[in-house]
C-alpha cells in the first residue's frame, strides 16, 4: 500500500519529550532558526546538513528548560556526527528533539551552528524540516511556534547528485532528451475525448449547440439530465430546457436507456447528427452519464473560459464500453487533512474522466478522520494534532503540523463529520462514483489506540471498568520492540484480545447507517491490513498465551493472517466484501515468506496489490493465478504522491520512484515486466535477469484483474489545492490506462516495436492532454491546480532549442536574466539567443511551470 523505508530515501528525524525550564528562557518567539542542506555525500550513504540557532532574547538559553521539537521524514541521525553541544532525539514518527548537553549556553545575540549526517540522500526541497517549536516551562510546559524559521536555498544540482552516483543531473537539457519522442500534432488530428474511446467516427460537419438546445431525457434519467444542464450553462449561458420523454431532433440532446443497444454494463453510444439531433443511449445509467462526459469533451476547450454563445462540436459517433469494472483512485485524508469541497472537486474530475470508485483512507497513526458516533474520542483526541505531554488530549505534531492544533491552515488536524460524510456520499453517486471507505488495522492503527486509552482513561475515572476495556485496543504489558515504515513503535493493535474486533464491528455498524441514511447500501470496507512490522506481539503476555492455546495459528509471525480471518468473519456476517492491501489475502508459511492464504480464496476477499518493487513486481500475478480477484495499485506507475522527477524543486516522495503522467499510461496490467523497462534514475531493465523467476500472469486469470486504482498519500500533500497539482495530469494517464485496458501496443512481442508503437500512442495522447485537456481543466469545475512542465530547452551553437511534454501548452523566454512571466516572448521554434536565458511553460490563465535555464 505504501512503502518500506528504502535506505536511499530521505532520513526521519525523530524525538523523546522530557524537560522542565526556568524563569526567563527565550521563547519560540525570541528564537531564530534556521537549517541548511549542505549535500550528498559522493562516497557514502548519507547526506550533510545544519542548524544555525539564533537567541534574540535577553536571557541565557542554558542547559536545561528548553527543547525543539521539529518534524521531518527519514532514518535517524548519525549521532556521533551531531555538533553543537546538543542532542538530535527520535521521539516517534518523523517528530525529532532537539535538546541541550550539560555545559550548553547561548548568550543573548549569539549564535550557534549544529552541524549533524543523516544516513541516506536527500534530494528533495520539501524533505526539509518543518514546522520547529519551543517547549519549555516550570510545571506546565508550554510551546510556541519558532516563527523566525527558514530553510535556505538548496545547493546546486552537482552537490545533490555527485558525479560519482550516476544519476542525471535533471535540468534543462535533462529535460529536452526525456521529451523528445513527443512532438507537435496538428489540431483535430488526435481525437476529441479521453479516455480514448473503443471506437469514434467524425463525418466531417459539425452540430451548434446554442442557448436553445433542449435537454430531453427518458423517465428515470432527472439525475443525468440535471448534471447536463449544469454543466452546459456554463458554455451556452441559461441552463438549457429539460423535459420528459423518448423523441429529440435537431437543437436537442436526447438521453436514452437501451441494454440491448449497447455492449455491456457502463456501456454507451453518442451519436452527432445535424439533422437528428444528439442521441446519448446507456447500456446502463452509469453508461449514459459517460456518453454525456463524451459529449461534453467534444466542446472546444476555450469555450470553457469565457464562453456564453452557440459553440461547434464535430458530428459522428462514438461507441465505447470500459475495459475494467474498477476504476479506481484512492486519497489518504489521514495523514494531511483534506477538506470535503475538495474531495467533491476530486470526485468532479473523477467523474468527468470516467473513474467510478473513491478509496478514503480514513485512518492512520497520524489521524482518525471521520466520526464515529458511538466512539467520540476517535474524532475528539484522534483527529487533532498539536503539543501534547500525553496525547490524552491530542495526537502529537506529525507533517509539520506545529503545536497547535487549531491554527489556521493546520492540516495535521481535521475530521469529516457524520453529515458532510452522508453528503459526501450522495454526491458521488450522482457522479456514479462509489467511496469505498478504509478503517486500516491492525497496523497503521495509531490515532485509534490512542483515542481509545483516553477513553479508557475517563470510563476507568467513573469507575466503569467493564466499559473501559470494552473498546481497548493493547494489551498494556506488551514490550514489544518493533518500527513501523513511519518509524513508529506503537501503532499496532493487539490481536489477541477482542477488543480490537468489537471496536471494528462497532465502527462498520456506525458506518453502515451512514450509508443507509444516504440512501446507499455499504458494500465494501476496505480494512487496510499493511506494514504490520516484525517483532509486533512478540512482547505482548496476553499474546504469548494466546498462542500457546492455539499452537495451529504458527506463531506470532502468522498472527496478521489470523487477525485477517477474524475480520472476515465479521464481514461475512453482515454481507460484506472485505478489502484490503494485498497482506489480507496473504500468510506466512513454514519458511515465514508469505504465500497467498489458501483459506481465503474463493470468499468475498479482494486485495488491492500496491507492492510492485523489486521481486514483488509479480505479487499480484500470483495472487490473481491463485484465484483472488485484483486491483492493481502498482507503486512504480500508480503512486502519485511519488514526485514527478527527481528535481529538487519537484515536490513528492521517492522511495518507489518517480511517476509521472505516463507512468500510469504505459501500464501494460496483464505482463507488468513488458512496460517495466527503466529503474527510477532512467538505468535499463534486462529481462533475462532482473525478472528471472518471477510468475507470469496465466491467460485464465486475467478476468481475476478487475481493475486498477492510483494512489495519493498525503504525508508531503498540504491540503486540497497542492493534491490538485500531485494527481492532474497524472490522473489522466491512469483514466486512459483504467478505460481502454491493456493498449494494442501491449502484446507486440519484440521491445523495440513495442516501445516504438507505444511512443506513436503517447504522442497522440500527450498532444490531445497539451491541446485540450489542460486548457479545459483552466476552467471546468472552477479550474485546477493542475502541474505545468517545465520546458525542455538546449542551446547549441547560439541558436535555443525546447520542448514540452504536453504540445499545445505555451512557452515563453527571455535572454535578459529575468524570470519569464505571461507577456514574455512566446517560443514558436528554433531561434538564435545570446545571453542568460530563461524558459516557462503557461496555461491559458498565465499560471506558470518551473524555471528551465539551458546551458549557454
């Protein structure tokens, strides 16, 4: 699902809380802080940086009294490198302490530097540490925000990547080679709609769509029509006329129902006539609505802008069905709160793009995100982050998230109430899009054991002790000695006491009337089941007897699976699908590798496969080849917090790689080793060798791939508008690739034919996103904060050469130094420069990409 900390990825500096203070320390407030990255390390696996702590106060900071706390992902710290006369601490998760040694001072106006090696390489700008407070205090300790804090500016591309590492430098000319099987394409030769339809054919004449046009629809279809009307007024001016019945003609849009008609569920046919009229008939009403999102690609982009008059779309048909049932995309609200105005635009373009399934990953270690009723401290304690001694009262500062809790754009704390979640729901069923919400255990279960010991804590108060253990999810004994991929050593629950499984079913329960009230039934709940880590349980007494009474489990290592089984029963009970990451349908044999569980197959289990690195790249053939139905979620292609390249000023995380829109579209779901070709820095793949031994996904299994699904975690992601510029124009890719299935492109045996056949694709596709989709997206639904590429750009023999990944998108230069902005010159091909030059790609809105600066 998410990710194994990799050594190469970015260190996690964490911490331990323990001070008390005196009278007269600076206060955060008095403090200034700053922090530099000073590089890689060509030779070793670890990167240099420093503090440079500041005290603008009128008292000593000393010895004792104050701590800094601050959050940054990664692996520790080499503690022996640390300077300064201070400690660099891991209290748990990515929080870090930054603490004074005996003998420490800083006098008023003074400064000291804190030099320190972290192991790994840190090649990311939003890697740098956040959010840093003061803690200090007599007997009640107090925190403040050090708001005089910066990050200076990274180093230069050299000092990130040396030269001994091999890795490209990705700059401008980096750029221009990655982009050079795209090219220009003239407008109107690439198709109208994405995701490319199964077939469209264009007659050459055009239809008017005015003011006038009539919406008409057959009896049952308000929904579909409604949606129509809405979205047209915003190209034709007034909301278009809509009626009740089974006759069009020409200046009308007839919307039909006809499972004879067209080929299979979620099917349609749109049909363009200047005499007839336009005809939408769904094999299903899910069918209709993507003819009508068909329909409404087929509108020139720009009339999206400004457009209040008759607009010209082609005439033809288009008949077109999907390749997978689900079509998926999945936001973590967990770890970084996501507002629900900005789920719905999600949904929005979900929609639009013909995606039908919303995977809210509710809950984490660093956040409980919706509300549950029955269990007020899930949201009252789980979903708040802030300074805390306890955590009895909120979960502690993760993400940067600062101690306090209830500051303006905190992001660390949030949760969607029971309402909005019931409007949430209602809202993607209009969209014909179905939320699929995950409650993750037994790891990743943080914010709901904490939240859980607080109402331990006050039910054992009132002295309601039956009630108090009801709900407890530990066994408080339990020494387990464990880290979890987030560097956390108590975010398991215990499975061995019932606790955790009457918490679940209590949850479910709350849930499940959720959906009723919508009008919805529950289906599916998706119940997580990743990155249990090694050594969990193993300390645990209850679970030690537990295991001795049951000797057929296997030990503490098959315990996951054992849990697994429990859940489903519950599921089983109440009629429920039971998803889950790809572990739920997995066990440990007698080797302790895990092998697909045998007793799971063939019952309403369906692991979503998210592990594709290294020798897993196989995992999900051979769960589909053992009999369990799939959803791809492969890292390398569909993770989309992953950055888009490797530049530093690229935000994202890398420990799978980098992704990129065409990750997604290259996806070949029924042979991965074939659209497997380069690992993250661009080296080749040889066939022969690295996939040697891996299964092969069986012909008879292939209807066991029952879709795909593109992931957005949120550890690097503060708030909507940033997931915006993660998932588009990512999600467009993977809306191709989730449609269309498996390209033609797919089977071609021989990899250079393959490759060739699928650059052609891609170009027609790029062009059609640069031409299009992006100018489009400017303005539907509000606009979006989708990602600008920058330029591809080289300079040979005076004369500027440059790209883009998407044709179509505008670029502009300047020679003299100064950044490019909306009125800068446009390049229109191949021009003689002479000074520094500068290049931007625009979007119709003047937003602008980053800066390329070609070597001169």
């Amino acid at each position: 699902m998410k990710r194994s900390l990799l050594l190469f990825v970015v260190p996690f500096f964490m911490i331990s809380c323990n001070q008390s203070n005196r009278t007269g320390t600076p206060t955060g407030e008095e403090i200034v802080l700053t922090w530099e990255f000073l590089g890689n390390s060509a030779s070793e696996r670890y990167y240099n940086a420093k503090w440079i702590l500041e005290n603008r106060g009128k008292t000593i900071l000393g010895e004792e009294g104050w701590a800094l706390y601050v959050n940054q992902q990664g692996s520790g710290v080499i503690q022996e490198s640390v300077s300064g006369n201070v400690s660099i601490d891991h209290v748990n998760g990515d929080l870090l302490k930054i603490s004074p040694k005996q003998g420490f001072q800083l006098d008023p106006g003074e400064s000291v530097e804190i030099d320190y090696h972290n192991p790994g390489w840190m090649i990311k700008e939003s890697e740098a540490p956040l959010a840093p407070y003061m803690v200090y205090g007599d007997k009640e300790q107090t925190a403040v925000l050090v708001k005089d804090y910066r990050v200076l500016p990274f180093p230069a591309l050299e000092i990130i990547f040396p030269p001994s590492s091999g890795i490209p430098l990705p700059n401008a000319e980096w750029i221009y080679e990655q982009t050079r099987p795209v090219s220009l394409l003239e407008p109107g030769t690439t198709g109208n709609v994405l995701p490319t339809p199964a077939r469209e054919v264009y007659t050459g004449e055009t239809i008017t769509l005015d003011q006038g046009v009539k919406i008409i629809h057959q009896e049952g279809l308000d929904n579909e029509a409604e949606y129509l009307a809405d979205l047209l007024k915003q190209v034709t001016g007034p909301v278009p006329e809509i009626s009740e019945g089974k006759d069009g003609g020409a200046g009308t849009i007839l919307l039909l129902l006809d499972d004879n008609m067209v080929n299979g569920p979620e099917g349609y046919k749109l049909n363009i006539a200047p005499d007839e009229g336009i005809v939408i008939t769904g094999g299903d009403k899910a069918g209709l609505f993507y003819g009508i999102q068909s329909l409404l690609s087929m509108i020139p982009p720009e009339a999206w802008g400004n457009s209040t008059g008759p607009v010209e779309i082609n005439a033809g048909v288009i008949i077109d069905q999907p390749a997978f049932q689900y079509r998926g995309f999945h936001l973590d609200v967990a770890r970084n709160f996501i507002e629900p105005e900005h789920i719905k635009r999600l949904i929005d373009v979900m929609a639009f793009y013909k995606l039908n399934k919303l995977h809210l990953h509710l809950t984490d270690d660093e956040g409980w995100r919706l509300e549950i009723p029955s269990l007020p401290e899930l949201t009252q304690v789980g979903a708040y982050r802030g300074f805390t001694v306890d955590e009895s009262d909120y979960l502690m500062p993760s993400y940067g998230s600062g101690p306090d809790p209830f500051a303006e754009g905190n992001h660390g704390s949030g949760y969607i109430s029971r309402e909005s979640f019931i409007e949430l729901l209602k809202y993607a069923d209009t969209r014909h899009i179905q939320v699929i919400p995950e409650i993750n255990f037994p790891g990743h279960a943080r914010a709901a054991i904490k939240s859980m010991e607080a109402r331990y804590d006050r039910l054992m108060k009132e002295g309601k002790q039956e009630e108090a253990e009801y709900f407890r999810l530990i066994d408080p004994a339990d020494t387990s000695v464990y880290s979890s991929a987030q560097i956390f050593n108590d975010n398991v629950v215990c499975v061995c006491t019932e606790g955790p499984y009457r918490f679940y079913e209590q949850v479910v329960e709350d849930i499940s009337k959720m959906y009723s009230e919508a009008g919805l039934a529950l289906t599916t709940i998706h119940t997580g089941g990743d990155e249990v880590p090694r050594g969990v349980w193993r300390g645990s007494p209850i679970c030690q007897a537990f295991l001795e009474q049951h000797p057929e489990i296997g030990g503490a290592g098959n315990l996951q699976a054992y849990f697994g089984e429990r859940l489903f029963e519950i599921m089983k009970r109440k009629g429920l699908v039971m998803a889950g990451w790809e572990e739920v349908a997995m066990k440990r044999n007698e080797r302790g590798r895990w092998i697909p569980n045998p007793i799971l197959v063939g019952e309403d289990v369906l692991p979503y496969v998210w592990n594709s690195l290294g020798r897993n790249l196989d995992l999900g053939n051979r769960l589909a080849n053992a009999g369990f139905p799939v959803v791809l979620c492969n890292v390398n292609n569909f993770y989309f917090d992953l950055a888009y390249t490797h530049h530093p000023a690229e935000r994202g995380q890398y420990w799978g790689g980098f992704v990129r829109t065409r990750s997604a579209f290259e996806f070949i779901p029924f042979d991965v080793f074939k659209s497997t070709l380069y690992g993250r820095y661009g080296e080749p793949y040889d066939p022969e060798t690295d996939f040697n031994g891996m299964e092969k996904l069986n012909p008879g299994s292939y209807s066991k791939v029952i879709g795909l699904q593109a992931e957005l975690w949120s550890e690097t992601v503060k708030g909507g508008t940033m997931a915006e510029y993660y998932y588009l124009p990512k999600l467009i890719g993977f809306a191709e690739r989730a449609w269309v299935g498996q390209a033609d492109w797919g089977v071609i045996a021989d990899q250079d034919k393959r490759v060739a056949a699928m650059n052609l694709d891609w170009n027609r596709f790029a062009n059609i996103v640069g031409q299009r989709e992006m100018p489009r997206l400017d303005y539907l639904f509000g606009g979006y904060n989708y990602r600008l590429p920058p330029p591809g750009a080289i300079v040979k023999d005076g004369i500027l050469s440059a790209n883009i990944d998407f044709p179509g998108l505008i670029i502009r230069y300047t020679t003299d130094g100064s950044e490019p902005d909306a009125t800068s010159t446009e390049y229109r091909g191949p021009i003689e420069v002479s000074g520094k030059v500068l290049i931007k790609s625009f979007d119709t809105r003047g937003r602008g990409s980053r800066v390329s600066e070609p070597s001169m």
